[in-house]
C-alpha cells in the first residue's frame, strides 16, 4: 500500500519565504497605524473637551479680547455720534477724519466680537479650578459635565452626600432649591440626597465659522452660572447647618441612588 500523501506538499520556495516576509511586515505596519489613528483621536478628542471647558468658562467669565472689542465699539460709537452732535458741518477734514475714526473703531470691535471664540484664557481656567478647590466640600463632576458635548437643553442632576451630623428635612432641602431653580425636584432624601433640575437652555446654536460653515452647538454662560448659583444659593446655606461631604455634578442622567 502506498502511504505517500494524495497531493505532496508545496514547496517554499525562496521567493514564497520573502513573499511572507513582506506581508508579516505589512501587517505591522497595519498595527502601528491603527495605534497611530487612536492616538490621534484620542487627542483630539480631549482638545475638543478642553475646547467645550474653556468656552463654558469664557462665556461666563469673559475673555480680554472680547472685553476690548466692547470697548472698541463703545469709543467708535461715542466718536461717530459727537461727531453727528457737534459737526454739522460734515465737510470739514478734521470731521471726516472723526468719524472715520470712529468707524474703523466701531467695525474693529465688532469683527473681533464675531470672529473670536470666547475661550477662557488659562489663568481664568486655574482660577475656576481654585474656586471648585476652595468649596468647603468635595464637588464632582463639574469639569467633565462642562467637557461633554453641548445640546440645546439639558437639565443638572445632583448627588449630594451628608457628612456624619444632621440631615435635613425634604420641606427644607425643597424650599432652598425654589431660590434657585422653581423647577428642582428632590428625588431622594437618606444619607444622601438626589436633585434633578429643571429644564434650561445650556447651549446654543452658532455658526462654526461665525459667518461660513455649517451650524454647530457651543456652550452658553447658563452652564457655569447654573452651578455657581447652585453653591451659592443652595449648598452654602446647607453646609453652614447640615454638614455636606461629597456633591456629584452630571448632566442628562439619572439618578444612581433611584435607579
């Protein structure tokens, strides 16, 4: 009986040892692409979250750039109008010059209000840091809700954490919530307390170009204004009586302590 093989088996040729070569080379070079292209989405993505937190803020806070536009267009208009009070006699140079001035000011100020993104500068970044930092009790959640794509309308939730002492009753914890949002429900009152607010307006609708491009969605100042008169109106009153250790900042979810 013949043991051979029905079909012997091919051959390796020299040619067919390079040929797999440069195809295990391929292969790496496919992997290290890849890592590449997730790297680089990677960081574009956290620029983009940064982009998000700097506009909230800047939107809120003010930025220099855009403070001087303002200024600009404030002189342009004083100057165009003295010069519409005091010179009728449009005719004369120093007039014409005047309210050239007065233009260029003014048109200055608003090219520079429409075409630059209002993007906190770094010191106004690490000051909101500072101020998060300083609260009397931990405050999470705050920066990454700010990072996180903006919509139209959107409503806070937060989770708040007693510290060991009194708690207090829903009547009290639902009537400083009325100075603040008439649209804030608590939703769970133990050792820790679950608010969810009211609808409100947390981003707007702008071009990406300001004057080309298609439409996009940035932050508006009712993000960040929200939050400060949250502490300001709510938890700082609360903390002064009823110790808070730990508050929890999200946006659009629910609530983990009623799920």
């Amino acid at each position: 009986m013949n043991d051979r093989p029905y079909r012997p088996a091919p051959e390796v040729s020299e040619d067919d040892a390079a040929l797999a070569r440069l195809a295990a080379d391929g292969q790496h070079r496919i992997l290290e692409a890849s890592a590449l292209e997730a790297d680089g989405r990677q960081d574009s993505d956290e620029r983009k979250r940064e982009k998000n937190v700097r506009i909230a803020l800047g939107v809120y806070h003010g930025t220099p750039l855009r403070r001087a536009s303002y200024a600009l267009m404030g002189v342009g208009m004083l100057a165009i109008a003295a010069v519409g009070i005091e010179s009728p006699d449009f005719g004369s140079a120093g007039v014409v010059a005047s309210f050239l001035v007065g233009m260029l000011a003014a048109t200055g100020g608003l090219l520079i209000r429409v075409w630059s993104a209002p993007a906190a500068t770094s010191a106004t970044l690490a000051a909101e840091k500072a101020w998060a930092e300083s609260l009397p009790f931990a405050m999470e959640g705050y920066f990454e809700m700010l990072a996180a794509e903006p919509t139209l309308r959107c409503q806070l939730v937060l989770e708040l954490e007693w510290a060991p002492g009194r708690v207090p009753t829903p009547e009290i914890v639902q009537g400083l919530l009325g100075t603040w949002d008439t649209g804030a429900r608590v939703q769970s009152l133990e050792k820790a307390l679950c608010i969810r607010s009211g609808t409100f307006e947390c981003g707007h609708v702008y071009n990406a170009n300001n004057w080309y491009g298609s439409d996009a969605l940035r932050p508006t100042r009712h993000l960040v204004g929200k939050v400060h008169g949250l502490v300001t109106t709510v938890l700082q009153p609360l903390h002064r009586s009823h110790a808070i250790a730990r508050v929890s900042l999200r946006r659009d979810a629910t609530c983990a302590l009623t799920r």
